[in-house]
C-alpha cells in the first residue's frame, strides 16, 4: 500500500561534495550525507549529474551508477549497503 502523501513526492534533487539534497512537492528539504550512499559516493560529477525522478516522485535513480534510492528510505534515516 502506498503511504505517501502528494506533499511526500520529490520534485528536485541536488548533490554537493557531502550531501544529498531533495526538494518535496510541500516545501520541505531533507538532507542526507553522501557517504550513506557508496556508490554515489565514488562517483564522478558526471554520473551524479545524471539522476532522475521514479515513482511519481518516490525515488531517485541514477543510471551511470545502477543506484535507486526511495524517499521512504530516506525519511527513515537508511543507509545504503556498503
């Protein structure tokens, strides 16, 4: 069942050096540190860059790095596996 609320969707993304940055459809910013995500981590500026929006905003993706992240898990406070 999904949960989400229209308020709970992400509209926009941003990566600086140590963070991940989304923007939700109310207005809302959630941050997390880049280093929970291995594999966004060790990426290039390039295959950062490349990310899209899932699930009506649920997710993120970014195919250079084969790495799907959902909102829900970052509300949760997950960690990507190392």
């Amino acid at each position: 069942m999904n949960t989400f609320t229209l308020g709970e969707r992400i509209q926009h993304a941003s990566i600086s050096a140590t963070h991940l940055t989304v923007e939700l459809a109310d207005g809302r910013q959630i941050s997390t540190p880049l280093a929970w995500y291995p594999r966004l981590a060790g990426a290039s500026r390039a295959q950062l860059d490349q990310w899209q929006i899932i699930g009506d905003g649920e997710g993120l993706h970014w195919p250079l790095c084969d790495e799907d992240l959902s909102l829900a898990g970052m509300l949760r406070g997950e960690r990507a596996p190392a």
